[in-house]
C-alpha cells in the first residue's frame, strides 16, 4: 500500500529518496512523488506510474536539496493520476504532505474548507488535510507544528504524514495514528519512512513512532510529543534487518527466492524453541501468559488474506491436540460484529506484516474484554506485535513478493509449536504422539527441499494449464485451507479465477464448472480421508476435467486416477499442509510468469494493507 520515504539532513536527498521509493514498490502503488527543498521552496515532481517514469520526469531538472519527502500512492479516493499523486500542496502552497491511511471525514472537511474559500486541485483526501492544515495556521497565527496538532484533532481516520512548511524551511513535521512510521536515527540527519526497508543501509537505530504522536525533525534534532502537546520520550531500537535480506539474488523474482527459501525459513521459526530430542517446546514470548492460555475456554483466531488460511489449519490443530474450540474470523467481519468474548477467550491475531488495519482493529474491539490476546506476526515491533499481550514471531525473514509464501509456512509452523505445546500442557496430546510430532516438524525443512527438486516438473504443468479460464482447488480436513491458499495465490498473480473448495462440497455447485479446460487440483494425501478425496476425483474424471492429483509418495493408485501427480513426501497428517502448499505456490508462480504478469507486483494489490 502506500509508501512514506524523507530525509533531513546534509546529503542531498534526491538518490535517497529515489533508492527509498524503489526499496517501497513491493508494498504495491501506482502512482509516485516527491518534494525537494533547498531553502528557498519547494520543488515537486510527481506523476502516474511507477518510479522509474518518476526519474524520467526529473530528468535534466533541478533536484538540488538536503530535505524531502516521496510517496507512492496505492489510490483510494480518486483514480490514479498525476494530480492525485503525492506530495500534495495547500492551496496557498504554505504546506506539502504525503500521507499514507484514509482521512475518514474528509468530505464534510473538504465542504467545510470549500465553503471558506479553498479550491482543490485532486480528488484525494490527503489535499484536504493539507488545506485543513493551512487554514488553522492562518487562521490562529500559530507555528505549523502547532497548526499539524491542532488540525489532526479534527481528523477522524488513519494517517502516517510527513508534513513541510515552506514558512519553516529545515525541518519535517511527521505524525501517526494507524498508519505506520519509523524514523531511522542517523549522525545529523534522520530519515523516516512506512517501513524500516529504505532505511536499513543507513542506519539500524529506528523509533517507531506511536498512534497520535508528532515529531519535529531538523538535522540536529527530533522533538516528540502527543497530539495534546504533552512530552513524549523516544525510545530508539536496533533493527536486524541488513540489506542482502532485501536483494533478489540469483531469482528472477522475490516471490520466487521466498518460495525457495523456505526451508530455511521453517527452520528459523521453530530453531532455539524446539529441543532436538523433540520432548519439549520452549515459546519465549507466550510464556509470561502461559497460565491463561491452558485455561483458555475458546480460541478465536482473526486473521485477513492468507493468514486467514493459516488461521483455518491452526483450528484444526488445536481442536486435534489440544482440545479447545477454536473460531476462525475474518477480521474485517469481526471487528464490526459484536462478538461475545470475555476472559476465558484466548484471541490470536495473525499478521505477516503486523499492520494490517482489519486485523488490527479486531485485536482493539476485544480490548478491556479480559480474553488474552496474542499476536503472530512476522515484523518484529509492528503495531499488532505491540498491542497485544504477548505473542510468538514467525522469523520467516522479510517478505518482499506481494504474494505471500514464506510467512504462510512460518504461520503454521508457529500455530503447530503452540496447538502441540497446549496439548502436552492440557494432557489432550499424548508424550508419545507430541515426540512425534514435534520430531515430524524438525524434518519438515529438508522435506519442502525434495518438494522443490520438482519445480522442473511443476514449471511443466504449469505450461499445460497457463491459459485455463479457471480453476478449481479441491482439499479436505487440513488441507482444505490448503487448497483455498492455492487458488489464491493462482489468481493474485495470474488473474486466473480460481476457487478453493472442500472436496465434498464440490457436488452442491462448483461441479457444474468442470469441463476439459478445467484443471482440478486434488490436495490427495495419504491421510484419513484419502478414499474420500480418491472418490471426488473420480467425479472431476467422469466430467471430463484435467485432475492434478498432491499425492504421497508411494501410492501408485492415484496414477491411474490423475492426469498429472506431484509427489511430497510420506509425513504425518498434521504438518502436511507445509509440504502441500508449495507445489501449489510453485504452480502459480510458474503460471504467472507464463503469462507474462508482473510477479511481484501483481495489479491493484498491496503488500501491507493499511486501510480499511
Ligand atoms: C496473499 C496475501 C494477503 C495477506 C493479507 C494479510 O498472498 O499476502 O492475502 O495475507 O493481506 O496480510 P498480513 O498477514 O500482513 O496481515
């Protein structure tokens, strides 16, 4: 979604701001900007499309100046276009803002302002802020740190701002609520962006701003306070990430490099929290809680996208092993519903990026409930991270491909250590089969290798399949969630429609669709409901579609039944939806690329969804 970069400082800002907006295009936008200042006013560049036409529109212009801010813009309100893109400025120019979030009250702002004589020149909300901005300044005769506070008590919505007044050149104003900021803390100089990515080869020490704070930033200094003017202490952090982390590498595309790097990813997840004799399971960050959570009477699970199908397999595995009801939620439905929680619930939010609005507000609606509240998420210090009451990281390491692959393995691998160490705790889950299991998922990593040797074989399929109009996705038990993340991340990145169903379900509709040009994927494993998922296969056949059977490896029944069989390795039933789903994110990735789609930044989607 969108992305904030700017710096102050005594470099010249231009390459930083442009090598920030470039390290911003995974999270997905579709217009770009920036503003320079040199001391004596701004210069704004801004257009529709991607950064690379941005600096052939800079190109033999001047682009001198130690401050500035650039934006990419993920459009909301208004199409995108050159007048909607960011930096916007208030209608006497004293003003330049980017803005990440959604100013909720902007029509009423904006007919308000209109009413008092100011005219706009985009459809966006984010130019009402800035006239609002504008208005207060000139009006009340107060700085313009004072006029930023005093406006943004008047917003209802998200923002992440970072605002310059010409008035007082030499420094950025930045505020937040809802809408992620960091500020990167450099010798003379700061940087600040949405996500740590364009600061991390400047710096490691980062402030992450918190909801309804603003800070004043010169070179030499960085004041911070709430709206309400009270004075706020910022609490500097080291970041791990480094800069080869972000780098492709040998892979023509992110999502592909994320792809491969699971089993290293896995391992990572479980590595320091699993023993080697696989007798007990050790989960730093839930341990304070850990009282609560064998109490817990319920679970409910919020969740968006795919971790939302993480989520699903995660109720299988804790109604098996640890014998707790478990509710999964989109969190979108849930955080406008009146659900019923009290403190016997234990509520799991799980977020690859941590930020995700939906999934942030559901974790605030059960605020003052007395449920225990629990965050799985993959960026270290995002706001669900931080505003639940304990949780567990994946570690999967940054995901860049808008696709998610990697953290979708890591969720599971987190849900499976928690569901198998609640069940030993509750004595739901036998020592024998939790030795088991807890040996089984050590060996996960070097089976989703041998799953990868097969890319070759995937790649080919994928080939037969690029131009189906459809597809259908076909799983029982665990893997159902399975096949709803493989239709996923088929039609995220090729635009194929395509569906996830339980086997059995595929009678009461979907049947209808199948024909020769139809591929059925069979998430067939050799579990306790093979014989079933055998028998819906045999129904896709007698209509005549194209079956691509998941199969265990050994049964050589299914070869008679499947028009393609991809093969993964025998395990137990529990942690098979790790090793199923990546022939199923390798297919998809194959067919994309088939179809000439942009991998990693498939149309209109974004990788941290941070509006509503
Ligand atoms: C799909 C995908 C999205 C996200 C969803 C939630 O490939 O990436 O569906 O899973 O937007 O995002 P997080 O996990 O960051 O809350």
């Amino acid at each position: 979604m969108c992305g904030i970069v700017a710096y102050v400082g005594d470099r010249t800002a231009y390459p930083i701001l442009i090598k920030g907006l470039q390290r911003l295009e995974y999270r997905g936008y579709d217009s770009a900007g920036i503003a320079l200042f040199n001391g004596e006013g701004a210069r704004v560049y801004k257009c529709k499309g991607k950064v690379k036409d941005l600096q052939a529109l800079v190109r033999d212009k001047e682009v001198g100046g130690s401050i500035g801010m650039g934006h990419t813009r993920w459009a909301t309100h208004g199409e995108p276009s050159d007048a909607n893109a960011h930096p916007h400025a208030s209608m006497h120019g004293t003003f330049h803002v980017v803005h990440n979030g959604i100013i909720e009250n902007h029509v009423h702002l904006r007919s308000e302002l209109a009413r008092r004589g100011y005219a706009f020149r985009s459809e966006t909300d984010t130019e009402v802020l800035a006239n609002l901005i504008e208005d207060v300044y000139r009006e009340q005769g107060v700085s313009a740190e004072l006029a930023v506070r005093l406006a943004l008590t008047r917003v209802v919505g998200a923002y992440g701002l970072v605002i310059l007044c010409e008035d007082e050149p030499g420094r950025l104003i930045a505020a937040r609520k809802g809408s992620p900021l960091v500020i990167g803390v450099g010798e003379g100089e700061y940087f600040l962006a949405s996500d740590a990515m364009p600061i991390i080869e400047y710096t490691d020490r980062v402030i992450y701003m918190n909801d309804e704070e603003v800070a004043v930033i010169t070179p030499d200094a960085l004041d911070l306070k709430d709206l309400y003017n009270d004075v706020k202490t910022p609490e500097i952090k080291t970041i791990k990430l480094s800069i080869e982390n972000v780098d492709k590498g040998e892979f023509a595309h992110f999502m592909l490099k994320e792809i491969h790097e699971q089993p290293f990813s896995v391992t990572d997840t479980f590595r320091g929290r699993v023993a080697a004799g696989g007798d007990k399971i050790v989960l730093g960050g839930i341990l304070d809680v850990m009282p609560r959570l064998v109490e817990a009477r319920r679970v409910i699970i919020v969740a968006c996208g795919t971790s939302w199908h993480a989520a699903l397999v995660g109720e299988y595995l804790f109604e098996k092993y640890a014998r707790v009801p478990v509710e999964v939620e989109y969190a979108s439905e849930f955080r406008y519903r009146d659900p019923i929680v009290d403190e016997g619930d234990l509520v799991i939010a799980i977020s690859q990026s941590g930020e995700t609005a939906d999934t942030l507000a559901a974790i605030r609606r059960v605020k003052g409930t007395g449920a225990t509240r629990l965050g799985i998420c993959n960026v270290a210090g995002s706001s669900v991270s931080r505003e639940t009451d304990a949780g567990v990281y994946t570690r999967a390491g940054i995901e860049i491909g808008v696709a998610s692959t990697k953290a979708f393995t890591s969720q599971i691998t987190v849900l499976a250590m928690m569901a198998f160490l609640l069940g030993s705790k509750r004595r739901t889950l036998p020592a024998d089969e939790y030795r088991e299991l807890v040996t089984g998922l050590t060996r996960v990593p070097e089976m989703i290798a041998g799953v990868l040797e097969q890319e070759a074989k995937i790649k080919e399929i994928a080939h037969l399949y690029k131009d189906a109009p459809n597809a259908l996705f076909l799983g029982r038990g665990i893997l159902f969630p399975v096949a709803l993340e493989g239709a996923l991340k088929l039609k995220e990145i090729s635009y194929i429609h395509a569906e996830g169903y339980p086997a059995a379900e595929m009678k009461h509709g979907p049947i209808a669709l199948v024909d020769e040009r139809m591929p059925v994927f069979a998430l067939a494993t050799s579990d306790h409901l093979y014989e079933k998922t055998a028998g819906n296969i045999q129904e896709v056949k007698a209509r005549g579609g194209k079956v691509i059977a998941i199969a265990t490896r050994g049964n050589e029944e299914i070869r008679g039944l499947a028009d393609q069989v991809i093969e993964i390795p025998p395990c137990h039933e529990a942690l098979s939806p790790l090793l199923a789903v990546i022939p199923l994110q390798l297919f998809a990735y194959h067919v994309a690329v088939a179809r000439g789609c942009n991998v990693d930044q498939p149309r209109n989607l974004a990788k941290s969804v941070t509006v509503e």
